[in-house]
C-alpha cells in the first residue's frame, strides 16, 4: 500500500464480487458513461458482441480518455429496443 492508502473489504476480496457491483437493467441503466464489460452485463452478452456492435455501426460509443471508449445509457437502452443479443430469462 502506497502513502498510508488502505483497502476497502470490497478491494480485499477482488473480482468475486464484481458482478455484483455492475447494475442490471431492472435497476434502470445508470446516468454515467458504461464500459463495454458494463453493458454486456447489463445486456446478457458477451463482451466481443459489445464490439461487434459498435464497429458495425449498431452501437454508438464515445472517446473517453486516450485508449478508452464509453457507451451512454440511452444509446444502449435504444440498442436493446432495436434487437441486441439479450440473455433469455
């Protein structure tokens, strides 16, 4: 730990509980920008379909940072409206 920084209990338990932390879609999309790995999971896809998506034009995304791309939620919830790849339940 660097400069007296110290871990939260979610910090310490690692990724085990990460899916918990993205919200679902019956919790309403949230008012920020998501990832790629964010909206797969609220969708019920694979990540590369994400990619697939927005690379063939279906998905609108936005620069964020140098390397990085974010998906705003209206975008995603229009994608979904017009046929994603959801999970069945």
């Amino acid at each position: 730990m660097r400069n007296g920084m110290h871990l939260g209990s979610d910090q310490i338990q690692g990724d085990t509980h990460l899916a918990n932390r993205v919200p679902r879609i019956e919790d309403g999309l949230p008012r920020r920008l998501l990832t790629a790995f964010e909206v797969a999971e609220l969708v019920g896809c694979h990540e590369e379909s994400v990619r697939r998506a927005y690379l063939s034009g279906q998905l609108q995304r936005q620069r964020f940072g140098v390397r990085s791309w974010r998906f705003h939620p209206t975008d995603v919830e229009d994608w979904i409206r017009r046929g994603a790849p959801t999970r069945i339940s």
